[in-house]
C-alpha cells in the first residue's frame, strides 16, 4: 500500500488559515536575495491548474498568476513536519511494517494483518483516509498492489482523495498504455534514451528486446526498466530507525478543563508505555502537543537525563500542560498528543531464529 498525501503544504496552509481556502496556493522556497528569488515547492489543484508547478522559479509563477487571486507563501517546515508525524504514527498504527519515504507519503506491508485478503486491505486504506481526514482536515490517496511500484504508480492514478485497487491480472492491462516517463523512477535522461530507441510507452519498453537494453543501459539498469514495464518489484517494505515516538487524541469535546485534557495524556501514556518496551527505547526529551478548537498547533518540550520511564512522560506532560493553559487562558483544546525524542535504542542480542 502507497499512501500519498494529496498537495500537503498547501493543504495544511489552508487548514491554518481560513481565509486563503478555496484559492490557490504557492508554497515557496525563497533564496532570500530578492521577493522573487527561489522555487516553487508545491502548489495546491487549483494552482496547478494555472500551469504553477513544483520546481518551477517563483519569478515565473508570479507571471502566470498575475491578475489572478492566488496566495504565494513561504514554507514552515517546522509545522509540516509536526502534522507529518502526526499521519505517520496513525498508519504505523494499521500496518505491519511502514516504511516512510517523505515527508508526505509511506510504503504500508499489511501482508500479515490481512493474510492476502485484498478486501481487508481496502477496509485498511479506507480507514487510514477517514482517520486523516477527521483527525487532521486532508486527504490522501493511497494505491494497493502486490508490491510497491505498482502501489505508487496507482496512488497517483487518482488524485486527490483517491482509492486505486489493482489486481496482479490488473497489473499489465494498467500500464501498458503509461508514457515511460511516468513511470516511477524513470528520469528525464533515461527517458530521452529510450524515447530516442523508439520506445515511448510502458507496452513499448516491455516488448524490447532485453539484450538492445542491456547494450545502451548495462545489465542490471536494463533489467530494472523492463521489470518496471511489467509491474515487477520485489524490494521489501523496509522501516527506518525511529526519531521520536508519539501518541495523539482527540477529546470528547473542545475544553480547556485541565483534568478532561490530563485524562486523555494519562490514557495516552499507556499506548506510549507499550511503545517504549516494544522498541526497547530510552528519550531525554518529552513534549506536549497541543492542537486548539481553531486547528492550531503548539508543541511544548523539556529535556532531561536518559530515562525510559513513562512516569518521566505524564509528570513532565502535566507541566507543560498547566504551562500551556496558564498561557492561554482563553483557548480550548480539541487534541493533545505526547512526544519523545532524543532517543537511544538498546542493543540486544537477536537469536538464530530472527536472522
């Protein structure tokens, strides 16, 4: 399963503030020399819809939004990655193994906890949609195959907010008809090679033959490249080693009630806790997350000695959460959530049986 967050920066721009909702939306990567130096780093439907695209100079995405109400913002990376890690901890949540692969999509193996059955697996997807959804106001679209090319190249088949389901007898049939340069991980070099070979489509590249491949790409390139045009890949769903472990609620409504917000980090904690033996991990930083009836995020964090005890986790969360209410007096929380980081995994000694 390939889940794609669909157009995040721009989204979660949107979610933070009312106003520019609706239009479209430039985020920016500004060099700082001049108002107009830099790139595009994502834009919203809308704005791609104007010709405005990732990559582009922001001086020519200005020339084509002039005249035009579109919104050019720079990026806050700080607050995309607090949302990101927010999605990532909920699909962890509904998979076997993830494998995040950005900051906005993930490879989900949920092989295990569906024993092949593709309608759990749609069941799956459909509520990793809904849980972003309700949880955080976007929406993602999500391919599922048998294996992850063809995951990721059915997750952007249907954008935004879609749900593409294929079948290994669907495989072929699906991307024969695919120019070569939409095919994931082919680039603009390979593609001028192969496009200069007479080879312009995926049905193209798979009846070629291999040997002529092997003379122009090298054996291993050429192998690679046809087993694209045939939807084959057996590259495994593989985890990367944690950053930060964290647990996020919503309340049962909009409050500023310390002892409602406090019994929902106590609950947390206790997911945390499994966490914490689970990775055999230690932290030195815990935070608070806060998320407020209007959808805006505050994290709050204090550093300490190497400790694995949750204790350590509601005391310092408590804190900072008395810390937060007393400077905001007037806000209500619609979620909290929990964070460590600074973490140190134990080495333990792995038996014959796991190798």
């Amino acid at each position: 399963m390939h889940v794609d967050l669909d157009s995040f920066y721009a989204s979660l721009e949107e979610n933070r503030n009312s106003a520019i909702r609706g239009k479209p939306i430039v985020v920016c990567v500004y060099s700082g020399r001049t108002e107009e130096s830099g790139a595009v780093s994502t834009s919203n439907y809308k704005a791609r819809a104007l010709g405005i695209k990732a990559g582009m100079p922001i001086i020519l995405a200005k020339r084509i939004a002039k005249g035009k109400d579109v919104t050019f913002l720079p990026v806050d990376m700080d607050y995309y990655r607090e949302v990101s890690d927010r999605i990532m901890d909920l699909m962890e949540d509904e998979s076997d193994i993830m494998e995040q692969v950005g900051i906005d999509e993930a490879y989900l193996d949920v092989t295990e906890r569906t024993n092949g059955d593709l309608d759990k697996a749609i069941e799956i997807a459909e509520k990793i949609k809904e849980k972003i959804t309700s949880q955080e106001g976007l929406t993602a679209s999500v391919g599922i195959s048998s294996n992850k090319f063809v995951a990721k190249m059915a997750s952007d088949f249907q954008k935004p907010d879609g749900l593409t389901v294929l079948k290994d007898g669907e495989i072929i049939p699906f991307l024969e008809n695919f120019k070569v340069s939409k095919l994931h991980g082919i680039g603009d070099k390979t593609t001028k090679s192969l496009n200069e070979l007479g080879i312009e489509t995926a049905r193209d590249l798979s009846s070629y033959d291999l040997k002529e491949l092997e003379e122009m790409f090298g054996k291993n390139k050429a192998r690679l490249l046809h087993d694209k045009s045939l939807g084959i890949d057996d590259s495994p769903v593989e985890p990367k080693e944690k950053k930060q472990l964290s647990r996020i609620g919503t309340l049962k409504e909009d409050t500023k009630n310390i002892d409602i917000i406090f019994e929902k980090i106590f609950e947390l904690s206790k997911d945390m806790e499994q966490r914490i033996i689970k990775n055999n991990v230690s932290f030195r930083t815990v935070s608070l997350i806060t998320i407020d009836s209007e959808l805006k995020t505050q994290t709050k964090s204090e550093t300490m000695p190497l400790t694995k005890e949750i204790q350590k986790v509601v005391s310092v969360s408590k804190e900072l959460l008395e810390k937060y209410l007393r400077e905001n007096p007037d806000r209500k929380l619609r979620r909290v959530g929990i964070r460590i980081s600074n973490l140190e995994f134990s080495k333990i000694q792995r038996t014959l049986d796991e190798f």
